[in-house]
C-alpha cells in the first residue's frame, strides 16, 4: 500500500513536470539497468516495448520517457522516481579518479562515491544557479596552453616546469600551498570541497579525488588528513583535472607513499607536477640557506614552512640536481610537526552560495540536508561554522 501511494503522488507530481527535457533520465536508465545486469531486450520486454531499440534510443538520448514510462522504469529498475530526475545528483555522470588505501574494499569505495555524487551535484546544480560573482571572469588566458601540453609522453622535467609556470601564473606566492584551495575556485573555477572521508574508522582510507562531469570538475580532499599531505593531494589531483582528456586517469589509485616507484606514468607525472607547482624553485631558492644547502634539519624546516612532506621536499630536491640520494632518505626520515587546523567542512564558496539558494528560496533545508548526506542541525552547525547564521529554522 505504501509503495501505490507513493507512486499515485509521483504521477500526480510529474504530470507538471517535462520529463522530455531531462539529460539525467537516460544515463540513469542506463546505469541502473547495467547494475542489475539486465539487457535491454529484457528491460523492453518488462516494459511492453517491441524491441530493445526503444531502450536504447531512451538511453542515448533520442527517445523521451512518458510518465507511465518513467513509473514503469522504477518498478523494473527498483529505484525510486526521483533516482532518474533528481538534479542534485550526478550518479551515471560523474567520472572519478580516487586516491585510496590498498586494503579498502571496492564496495565500501562505491558506496562513499554515492555520498560524493550528492556532494559534486550539489556544487554543479548552484554554479548553474549563481555563478559566484568573486570568481575571475577572465582566466589567465596561457592557463589551457600550459595544461593541455602534456601527454603521457611527456618527460617529468615539461612535467614540473607546468607546475611551475602555473604556479606563477597564478599567483600562488612564496608558499603555494597556503592560497591554492581558494585560487582555483576564484581563478579558474575548480571547487575544491574539503570533506571528510572516513571508512569504517579507517582515519585515511580516502585521501580525495578528482571528479569531471561534463566539463565542469570539483576536486575532493579529506580534511582528516595531516595538512602536508592534504595540499599535495590536491595539486595532484589539479594534475589530472587539467589533462583529463589527453590522460584520462584510473578510477582508483594507491595513496600509499611507498608505491612510488611501481605507479603508472600518468600518476609519476601527476607527482612531479604537484611537487613543483607546491615548491618551484623561486620558493626554494628564498627559503634554503646556501651554507646549509644538504642541512636535513634545515630542509626540513624548510618543509614546514611550504608546508609539505620532507618526503615531498626531499624528492623535489633530488630531481633538482639539489641532494644526493643519502641527503634525500635522511630527509624522508625526520619527525615533522604539522599543528594546522583542520579545514572546515566544505568550502567558504560552496557554503556562500548554499546559504543564497536557501535564503531566496531556490532549494528548501531538507533537500539540502539530503543530498549533502547531514542532519538538518549539522547543516545549521555548518553555517555557524563558517560565520553564517543557517537561513531556515529548524
């Protein structure tokens, strides 16, 4: 009885609604269809069609799902209606590049990719609602020359004079990893969302992702991580953001350290570019003392001050030609104090223009709290959090 209540109030709801302009019906269709590992002829048998064109020409696009159609789609698929519309949602259209520890099983992945599908959606449904009015309207017009240049024939070196051009051209300052986040929001419209991504109590299963769905990308970061490593996996995960179609990335990495030398290529380049766009040379130059040049100490202070690994500084330092391979272990092996906070939920953009679109109305405070996976008063606790009073009460 429930479930024939619940679609009697979906046909009355979609009746109003234009299910022909939809894009999210088909690759829901699609996806949902190959899940449950049933073929089109199947799915068009369930649903009374003459042939499996139908379902086809439904799923690429070509074909519009009457109302019945889509009730019937939800009973064969078992999915809700609003799986197949729900435009706060990018299930089927997102494509992700996750970094992952070894042992996290691939279930437990997917399932924390449907909480991050929430997330992603979100970021997409209010940038096409309000573009934020402090990003640069007019990016830096070398930025897609200096990306799109690299291949996977590339060499390390063209690999980290992009990192490093970039960081110059964006301005990033003496210590890169401080303004980062917040430049490729403002600068060149890449979201960075700071989340947290634990797995069963697994503190760093997860350490982010790169995300793409249809030419607008959102970098993911786990903001439980130490700082070090949180700002060298985001200039890693920019690497694949800004060569996603000339290398298309793998949808799981290892986040192990020790994996260095057995990575692919994309990912060995994926590093060098990290490693120069947080510590180009003009960094390294002002903050190494000469007479100190091979100081582990001193270098490792000078870690901290770029806020990087001594891992990360000391292969940066090697592939300079800067320290020998003792230099570099020794490096790798010192203590490093990282004492920074940790980043608040989200970002101050996201949390800016989610708090407009509740305030005039465009999005109501549980949809909200549904699709970003928090309970209405954690969604309040977020607004507090980043000096916004929550623009509903509960």
């Amino acid at each position: 009885m429930h479930v024939y209540i619940r679609k009697r109030h979906y046909k009355k709801t979609l009746l109003t609604m234009n299910i022909q302009t939809s894009f999210h019906v088909g690759p829901r269709v699609k996806y949902a269809r190959e899940k449950l590992r049933i073929t089109q002829d199947a799915l068009a048998d369930a649903l009374g069609f003459k042939d499996r064109q139908t379902i086809s020409d439904i799923e690429n696009g070509k074909r519009s799902v009457k109302t019945d159609e889509l009730l019937g789609l939800s009973d064969a698929l078992n999915q809700e209606v609003e799986f197949f519309l729900d435009p706060f949602n990018v299930v089927a259209e997102a494509q992700y590049s996750w970094r992952a520890s070894d042992d996290l099983p691939g279930a437990e992945l997917d399932h924390f990719e449907t909480v991050a599908n929430g997330w992603v959606g979100m970021v997409r449904w209010l940038h096409q609602q309000d573009p934020d009015p402090e990003q640069d309207p007019d990016p830096e017009p070398d930025f897609e020359f200096v990306a799109l240049r690299l291949s996977e024939g590339s060499t390390y070196e063209q690999a980290q004079l992009s990192g490093e051009r970039l960081a110059a051209m964006l301005g990033l300052g003496l210590v890169p990893a401080r303004t980062l986040p917040e430049c490729l929001e403002a600068k060149l419209g890449i979201p960075v969302l700071f989340v947290d991504s634990v797995v069963r109590q697994q503190k760093h299963s997860i350490s982010g992702a790169a995300c793409q769905v249809e030419g607008f990308s959102v970098i993911l970061v786990n903001r439980r991580e130490s700082a070090f490593r949180r700002n060298f996996d985001l200039a890693h995960e920019l690497f694949h953001v800004l060569t996603w179609e000339a290398m298309p990335p793998s949808h799981r990495e290892s986040n192990a350290v020790e994996h260095r030398s057995k990575v692919k290529r994309v990912e060995q380049l994926a590093n060098n570019f990290a490693g120069a766009l947080l510590m180009p040379r003009s960094s390294l130059n002002k903050f190494i003392e000469e007479e100190r040049a091979m100081d582990v100490q001193h270098l490792a202070d000078v870690a901290a001050r770029l806020q990087v690994t001594t891992y990360a500084l000391g292969w940066r330092l090697k592939n300079l030609g800067r320290i020998d391979e003792p230099t570099r272990t020794k490096l790798a092996g010192m203590p490093r104090v990282d004492d920074q906070e940790i980043p608040k939920l989200f970002s101050p953009a996201f949390v800016r223009k989610l708090h407009v679109a509740l305030d005039k109305g465009r999005l109501s405070a549980r949809k909200a709290a549904k699709t970003l996976g928090l309970p209405l008063v954690e969604l309040t606790e977020l607004f507090d959090a980043h000096g916004m009073s929550a623009p509903f009460e509960l």
